[in-house]
C-alpha cells in the first residue's frame, strides 16, 4: 500500500533522515520508533509532504505521491495526525472537523461528522466549543477524529500519546486497535515503544536519522542491542518490556 525507498532528507546541511526504506501493507498496524532526535518526524513529515525530500521515493497504491502537497496527500487517501496536534484553537470542534473533511464530498462530509460525534463522545458533549478549550486528552481526540474525517485508507500519527494522562494513553492505543478493526492501515511514531510494539503489526526501529531494525512486536523486544529504545518507557505498570520478559 505504501513504499518508501531511500527517502533522504535534509535540514540544511544536516540529513536528519538517510536512505529510509519502509512499507506498509493494507490493514496493517505499523510502528516507527526510537530515540529523541532519531528522525521519526522527520520521516513522517517527508511522507505527507510537509517537507520535501532531497532524495527517494515515495509511492500509495502505487502512485507515486513523491513531494505531493498535503492536500493532494489526503485526495489519494493518506492523512497525518501531526505532532502537537496542531488543531485550530479559535475555531470549535465541529469546525475543525469541517475542515478536515475539505476533501470529501458534501454528503459524506455530513456523514463523517456524525460518526465522529458517535465515536467521540467527548467531542460531541463540546461540539461548539472552541479548540483551545479542550483539554490534552480531548485535543488529541479532536486532532485524530479530524485526520479521519478524510475518510483516510492510510492514517500517520506522530506521537498521539505524548503528555497524556495515563487513562487516556490506554483510550489513544484502544483507539489505535479500533482503527485496525476497521481495516485501516496506520504508521505511527510513538516515544511508548512496548506499548507500542503490544498493537503494532510490524515496527520499524530509527537511529541517527536511519531504519536500523525492523520486525515484529516480539522479535524486536528480543533484540539486546535496542534495550535502550524501550528503557524509559514503561507498559503501563513501569516496568520496561524486557525486565517484564525475563531471562532470555
Ligand atoms: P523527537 O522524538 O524528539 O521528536 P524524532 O525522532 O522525531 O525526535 P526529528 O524531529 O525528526 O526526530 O529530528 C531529527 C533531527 O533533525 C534532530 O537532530 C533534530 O534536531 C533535527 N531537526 C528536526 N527538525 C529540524 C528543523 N526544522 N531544522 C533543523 N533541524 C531539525
């Protein structure tokens, strides 16, 4: 469904990302994790076209979608939960929805809005409310349900647990399950590596701006050269998926 090959991009001089291959398969739950400055945004952000890469390739359902702009991004089918969520805070929760949904047609616009208000409680008890009054919790709802109101086959979130609460870091991975249930594909970069790697069909592990491992949930929490990719983020009880493991 989505391919990406040798995606380089720079920051200046810098090459925050160097020849990053990775795909995504339909219906699957794929992660992208590692360390602070790794270049995991970096990726995400050359995939939705926010930055542009210097080299590679990008393609979706084998279009090539290479440097497309955001909006074109979401006609093929491809939208991206930016970090900091990003949403509009003088403008209300429905707005924000109506926006994400610029690119579908006006009926299934309407469509889309009250399924968002049936899924997200919450936002539908705050519907006219203007986004900066939103909790942490509720913002990052806002900012997924806004993403899917372009009725995505292909969902990128960046870090969509990050400063929550732990009650509703369980809501964001239950939503990530859900998402999955319903048949949608998902790439996203979490700093909760077990958590993450607990829903995750595959992950791919980033290092100094490179993809230096991949594979299964179980196969990489195995792998004693990344410990320090999971150390400092615990599952849930504080306790790093390896000292949960055991011996090996
Ligand atoms: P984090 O979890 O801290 O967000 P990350 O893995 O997402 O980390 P990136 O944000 O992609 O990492 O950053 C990769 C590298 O690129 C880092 O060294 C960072 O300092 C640098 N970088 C990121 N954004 C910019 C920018 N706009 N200008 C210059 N350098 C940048």
């Amino acid at each position: 469904m989505l391919e990406v090959e040798g995606l380089t991009a720079r920051y200046g001089s810098i090459a925050a990302l160097r020849n990053a291959s990775l795909n995504v398969g339909s219906g699957e739950v794929v992660g992208l994790i590692g360390p602070n400055g790794a270049g995991k945004t970096t990726l995400l952000s050359a995939i939705a076209g926010l930055i542009e890469p210097a080299e590679g390739r990008v393609t979706f359902e084998r279009d090539d979608i290479t440097g497309h702009t955001p909006e074109k991004l979401l006609r093929s089918g491809v939208a991206l939960v930016p970090e900091h969520r990003r949403i509009f805070a003088d403008l209300t929760v429905e707005e924000n929805l109506k926006i994400g949904g610029v690119t579908v047609a006006p009926a299934k616009r309407a469509e889309l809005l009250d399924e968002m208000a049936e899924r997200f409680e919450v936002l539908s008890e705050k519907w006219d409310v203007p986004a900066g009054f939103l909790s942490g919790g509720e913002a990052q709802q806002l900012a997924i349900a806004r993403a899917l109101m372009s009725a995505p086959r292909l969902l990128m979130m960046d870090e969509p647990s990050l400063g929550l609460a732990p009650v509703l870091v369980d809501l964001v991975f239950e939503l990530i399950d859900t998402l999955r249930d319903q048949g949608r594909a998902l790439l996203v970069v979490e700093q909760n590596a077990a958590r993450m790697l607990e829903v995750s069909d595959r992950a791919y592990v980033l290092r100094s701006g490179e993809i230096v491992a991949t594979g299964t949930g179980a196969e990489l929490s195995r792998r004693d050269d990344l410990f320090d990719t999971f150390v400092g983020h615990d599952a849930g009880n504080g306790t790093p998926r390896h000292a949960q493991d055991g011996p090996r």
